[in-house]
C-alpha cells in the first residue's frame, strides 16, 4: 500500500507542475508577441516584417503562438491523461483518494473533447480584424472560460488528493 500510495502522490504532483506549466507556456507565448513587437524588437524582424502594418504583424505573430500553444495543450492533454490514468491505477485498491483522482481525469477526458471544440472555432478567427465581432468573442469566450474552470476545479482535486495522500500514513 505504500508504495502505490507514494506513487500516486508522485504522479498527482506531477500532474499538477503540468497544468500549472501550461498555464505559464500559454500566457508567455501571447505575451511575448506584444514584447517582440514593442520596444524589444529586434531590427533584423522589424526589416522582415516592414511590409506589414503594426496590426498585421502582431496578426500573423499571434497566429503563431496560437498554433504553437494548440499544439501544446492537445500534447499535454495527452500527457494529463496518461498521467492521471497512472496515478488513478496506483490509488485504485483501497487509498480513498482515488475517487478525488477519478473525478480529475473524468475532468480531464471532458477537457479533451471541449480543447477541439476551442481548437476549431479558435482557429477561424486568427485572421478576423480585431475586435472580434460580439458573437464570437461571446462563443469563444465561454468556451475558453468553461475550459478554465475546468481546469480549475481539476487543479482543487489534484490539491485535495496530494492532501490526503500526504496525509495518510505510507
């Protein structure tokens, strides 16, 4: 038992760095757009992009991080899962937590399907003039919001579970 239980404490931490790692590489990679562009620039990028308007250019450069922060969380939701599969099968036989770490990767498996729904609405609007019209940036906003407390509500999981896998006597 106490093995699997130091195991699933393992995994639920490691499971949380990665949501929490996420988080981090999502917000930098859109922020470092508006750094790139403003006064950190580089002259070799702003002579590649002088053909483009400033609303071009930080167009195309958040097309960019957009895809690369898709390609992100589909890789990661992959991982979540498997890390939380792993931590829900070293729970399994007798550790209460596992109820706490079953709900967080049925979470999980929800966020998988919602992350396309993001991923394919999200995508037709890269090159929509900003601001979006009321509608979709309502859509996406909701859909964004909805993945988030998602998240959220996994995250208070995966801390309750740790607790109490801490908590317990290996």
């Amino acid at each position: 038992m106490a093995v699997r239980q130091g195991a699933a404490l393992l995994l639920t931490g490691v499971w949380l760095g990665v949501i929490a790692a996420s988080w981090l590489a999502a917000t930098a990679s859109f922020r470092g757009v508006d750094r790139v562009l403003g006064t950190d620039m580089r002259p070799e990028l702003g002579a590649r992009l002088s053909g483009l308007d400033a609303a071009e250019r930080r167009l195309a450069l958040r097309h960019v991080a957009a895809e690369i922060n898709r390609w992100m969380f589909r890789r990661l939701g992959v991982v979540q899962l498997g890390v939380g599969l792993l931590a829900l099968a070293a729970a399994w036989p007798g550790v209460p937590a596992r109820w706490l770490l079953g709900a967080a990767v049925a979470i999980a498996i929800g966020q998988a399907a919602l992350g396309s729904a993001i991923e394919s609405f999200g995508r037709g609007l890269d090159f929509l003039p900003r601001p979006l019209p009321p509608d979709l940036g309502r859509r996406f906003g909701l859909l964004h919001a909805c993945f988030l407390l998602l998240d959220l509500g996994k995250m208070a999981l995966l801390l309750a579970a740790g607790h109490a896998l801490a908590r317990r006597p290996f």
